[in-house]
C-alpha cells in the first residue's frame, strides 16, 4: 500500500511540548516539510532562539545550535561565511528579532547575507509568560500592558517586513499567517521558497509568520485563529514585500 | 613567510600570528587602541582563503565567532576594554556551549569611556569571570611583540584543546609598539571536533547549546567544566622568572607592567639590590606556585600594575599571609617608569 501521509524525517519522533493551540508545532512541521522536499536535511543547520522555539532541537532531526538573545543573524552570519554551502536558517520570536534582537537583523539584512530568517511574530512573549512584544497590537492586553498597549509611551507594533524591505539588499521578504489551513500550506511553500533561493546563492530571504499563543492571549484556539486572521493581519497584511526573483529585468 | 624576521605593531604580529595558527575568520569592531588587528586582517584574511566581516557591534562579532566556532573552525575577535564588555554575553555563551574561540583584549584606560591610553584595568574581568555564570577562561598576558605572537598561536590550540574561550590580554603600548619579530610556521595541532554543526550526514544530529534545564543537569555540567578547569590549572601554568632564586624583594607584574618591572629589577641588581620578577603570563591559571616558592625565600612582595590593584589580590591569596605584599599602581593610562619603580624598590626594602 502506498503511504501518503508520515512524518518528515527532518521531525524527532517525540511529541510536541508546546502549549495548546499555539503554532510552533504545526510551523515546525511546515520546516522540517519544506527541508524534506528539498532533501537537504544532513545539509541543514538550524538556530534555536532564546523564547519558545529554544527547544527546536528536541524536535528538529538536524544539527542545531542554540544563540543567545536576538543573536541568531549574527551566529548565521558566523555559520554561512564558514560554510557557505550548507542550509542555514534561525527560527526567532518577536522579541528576539524584533526588540533585542534588531540590530543584529537589519544589519545581517543588509549586508544580504546568504541565509533564511523564519520570524515568528505573535504578538507577545510566550516564554516568559505573556509581556508586551514589539508587535504587541495597539490596546492588546498584555502582562507588562495591563490596560493594553498605548501609542503615547508604547508606540506603535513594529512591521518588520515592510521595514527589512526598505533596504536594497534583501532577496525575497514574505509575510504570512498560520490562522486556517490554507496559509498554514502558504507558509510552507514561502518558507520552501525562502530555502530554494538560499541553496542557490540569491541572499538574505525572510519569512514572517503571524502566530497563534492562546495561552497568553487568553483566548481558545479557535478565538486566537480568528484574531490572527482578523485584527492582526489588519495591521501586519500577508504578502510578498520583496522578490528579486521574480523582478523583471 | 616562515623564519623570516619583520619589524611589526603588536596589533599586527596578533593577527598574523591568528593567521598562522590557521585562524580564517575574523569578525570585529572598530575601537582604539586594537584598529590595527581588524585593518590588518580585512587585507590579509581574503589572501589565504577566510573571511573578514566588520560587524554592526561588539556583541554581534562575538555571535558571529559564536555561529563560526559552531562550524569547527578557528575564528577570533578582538577589541579594546570598553568592545570587550560588551562581548561578555558572548564569552559566557561560548563557555556556557563549549566552543573555542580567540578573544584579544588590547586594554584602554577605564571604567567607562576611559580614555585610549594603555592600562590593566581588565584584570579582573579577564580572570573572575567578566560575563555571567560559574566559567572560567585561559588568559594569556604577553610582554611584548614576540611573545604576543607566539601566545595567539598556542592560544588557538589550548582553545581547542579545552574546548574553551581563550583570551589575549594585551594594552594600547603591546598593540602599538613596533618590534622585531620572527614569524613561523606552526605546525598544524589536529584536533577531534566531532561535537561540530557541520550538517548531519552520516551521524545523528548535533545540538550546540548551553541550555541545561533537567534536574540537576546545569550542576554536572558546572563540575564536570570545573575539572576541565582544574586540568588547566594543574597544565598550562606559564610564568617567567627574572632574578627571583635569590630575591629579597619579589616583584609581581604582568604584561607591560612586567616588561617595565623587569628592567627596573636590572637597574636594581646593577646597584646591588637583590630584587627578582615573578611574571605570570597566564593570568588564569595563575602561578600561584611559584610564587609560593619566592615567598620561602623573598622577605617581601611587591605588585606592580597599571590599575589601583587588581592581580595583587591573586598574590595575596598565594601569598596567604606568609610575607608582607605591597602594591605600586599606575591608573587610567599611567605608565611608570624603569626609575621610578627603582626609587619604589629602596622604600619597599627599607620596610624589610
């Protein structure tokens, strides 16, 4: 009988710890998938951030090396110059990348260097219990906004593809959601994408992925979907920002 | 390039002396009084096949070595006091995971923004753990250029050895002097990283993290580097001794501070002073040994540093209260002179 459905092999054999509903799992899968489908598993080399994700080596079937705080474009950048041809990505929070972690990005952006960013933007701190994030939406409840976030003293949520895609150098920008099916499946082809022009040299390739953490929001797995697809994407639209690919010369 | 002898800056004999202990990677910011090392290596890397990368900050070229040193390969920064505070996250990272990597620290005077003068105000720092967590780091204090070049090129193999930080610690006089130095070829140490992320073919997965949050897992880990701590301090002891078998007066001083000590003990002994140097080049482990032996012989100790007192606390733990230990101190970017510390030398010896 032909099998249709199994595990990636880029996937552990051990059960996901992450909290109900939350999108690290299936986004997981969407990876190790689109490593698969590429078979450059013994190739990759994957960065575990400090936050949730820190643990993706319990669950990734390649080599991973764990960073510091908003340090994976830095290390990246360390791996790619030692080893340019091996798949090298980072798999970051929003507060990793986006707050103490931006430096390290856009400058890692801008030099176009050869690798694949998957940015996981939900909104708030998972790991530490649900603070405001840099992508915390305006009026968002959080543990450090208890009242939700104001602009007067908080600013606005940060829209980092939009901000990266200022720059020349980047490759290929894209920004999608995990809110139905359907985008989870969009992800992954971006995220496939994103990896398919790194193997080919192209450069600095960056996928932002709108997730769910019903835990924090303090919502239900469905609520947090519809909250993903509604008031989050409002503010953060899905789409390519950049794609030297498909420029017409 | 091997036996050939060269007229080179401190700065410069560091990097290639990085260069021929087989160091490819570089990642570095500009600061003085260091800026020779990153200038030097952004010319000289692409020659031999590596790699220079000028980060956007401190912190990210200490990450950039972190990611690099991951790979398996040798990889270095350097920078000046205030750099190197910034890097600590990193050092403690790279010691938390394991991972060898150079660190030069070529001292500027401090705290704060200081100024560009050369100082040892980073002893501490360099030796009781500047970053966070219980770790420890070989330190090597080189004296002139020479010996700076010849101290990179082993620190490379200790990194390696002990799959450990190493850091250089030099100042702004080491990495700006120009002196005659004799270049060699190494030979090339082969070291097992079978720990390294190179991509899974043919093996199971490799993890490089420092991240240990099963019970009682951090503790082991913590013993286990404890005895790898205690291996560097039972093997790589390095100290050189100036006069010191028949000293009444022991001087303690390292790196530049050292290098002056030690010709104000020959100015001394020319006037029939028995004074003797004690210079430890290896700051961490540190020579308690020898100076536990010149405390049987010597009446009294004196420290030498351009810092308000720093290492002279490590040879008052040695010293355990067996001799009296006097210190002399040049702060934020004070250097003293070979007389100066001669005219030290008579009141340290009229206390006797």
């Amino acid at each position: 009988m032909k099998q249709v459905f199994k595990r990636p092999d880029s996937l552990k054999d051990v059960p996901f710890r992450f909290c109900p509903g939350c999108s690290h799992g299936t986004l997981h899968r969407m990876v190790a998938q689109a490593i698969d489908e590429l078979g450059v598993r013994e190739k990759t080399i994957g960065i575990a951030p400090v936050g949730c994700a820190v643990f993706a080596y319990d669950y990734f079937n390649f080599d991973v090396l764990e960073v510091a705080h908003g340090r994976p474009p830095a290390a990246c950048t360390g791996m790619k110059r030692a080893m340019p041809d091996r798949l090298i990505f980072s798999y970051q929070g929003d507060g990793d990348l986006a707050a103490i972690g931006m430096s390290e990005i856009i400058h890692a952006a801008n030099r176009g260097e050869n690798f694949t960013v998957i940015f996981v933007n939900n909104a708030t701190y998972g790991m530490t219990g649900g603070q405001m994030a840099p992508t915390t939406l305006v009026g968002q409840k959080t543990t450090t906004t208890p009242k939700g976030r104001a602009v007067h003293g908080e600013g606005y949520p940060i829209r980092v593809s939009e901000m990266l895609a200022t720059l020349e150098t980047p490759y290929y920008i894209e920004r999608t959601a995990m809110d139905c099916a359907k985008n989870v499946i969009k992800t992954r082809n971006a995220i496939k994408k994103a990896f398919t022009y790194q193997m080919d040299g192209r450069g600095f390739t960056f996928v932002e992925v709108l997730s769910i953490c019903p835990v924090n929001w303090g919502m239900t797995p469905l609520e947090a979907m519809d909250w993903c697809g509604g008031p989050m994407k409002e503010y953060f639209p899905v789409g390519v920002f950049k794609d030297e690919g498909k420029r017409v010369v | 390039m091997s036996g050939r002898q060269v007229l080179m800056k401190g700065n410069e004999a560091i990097a290639e002396g990085a260069v021929a202990a087989g160091c490819r990677y570089f990642f570095g910011y500009p600061i003085t009084p260091q800026n020779e090392i990153p200038e030097y290596m952004s010319r000289r890397l692409p020659e031999v096949g590596g790699v220079f990368v000028q980060s956007e900050s401190e912190v990210a070229a200490i990450n950039m070595v972190f990611g690099a040193s991951a790979c398996g390969v040798r990889a270095m920064t350097s920078s000046s006091s205030p750099g190197i505070s910034l890097k600590q996250e990193g050092i403690s990272y790279l010691a938390g995971a394991e991972l060898p990597a150079l660190i030069v620290n070529i001292q500027r005077g401090g705290p704060g923004l200081g100024n560009i003068s050369a100082s040892q105000g980073d002893y501490f720092q360099a030796t009781k753990g500047g970053g966070h967590g219980d770790y420890r780091m070989l330190v090597y204090a080189p004296s002139n250029v020479q010996e700076a070049y010849d101290l990179v090129i082993k620190a490379f193999d200790k990194a390696d050895e002990y799959r450990t930080p190493v850091m250089v610690l030099g100042d702004g006089i080491l990495g700006q002097t120009m002196e005659p130095l004799v270049l060699r070829k190494p030979k090339a140490r082969r070291f097992d990283k079978g720990w390294a992320l190179t991509g899974c073919e043919g093996r199971a997965p490799n993890v490089v993290k420092s991240l240990f949050m099963g019970e009682g897992e951090l503790e082991r880990m913590n013993l286990l580097r404890q005895k790898k701590y205690d291996r560097m301090r039972a093997r790589e002891v390095m100290c050189e001794e100036y006069m010191a078998e028949d000293a009444e007066l022991a001087v303690v001083a390292f790196g530049t501070a050292g290098r002056i000590a030690k010709a104000a003990v020959r100015l001394a002994r020319e006037r029939g002073i028995k004074a003797g140097l004690i210079r430890p080049v290896t700051l961490f482990p540190f020579p308690d040994r020898v100076v536990q032996k010149a405390a049987k012989t010597a009446s009294r100790f004196l420290v030498v540093e351009m810092n308000t007192g720093q290492m002279v606390e490590d040879v008052r733990l040695a010293v355990d209260a067996a001799r009296p230990v006097g210190f002399y101190g040049r702060p934020g970017g004070g250097v003293p002179t070979p007389a100066e510390l001669l005219k030290v030398f008579g009141r340290e010896l009229r206390k006797i």
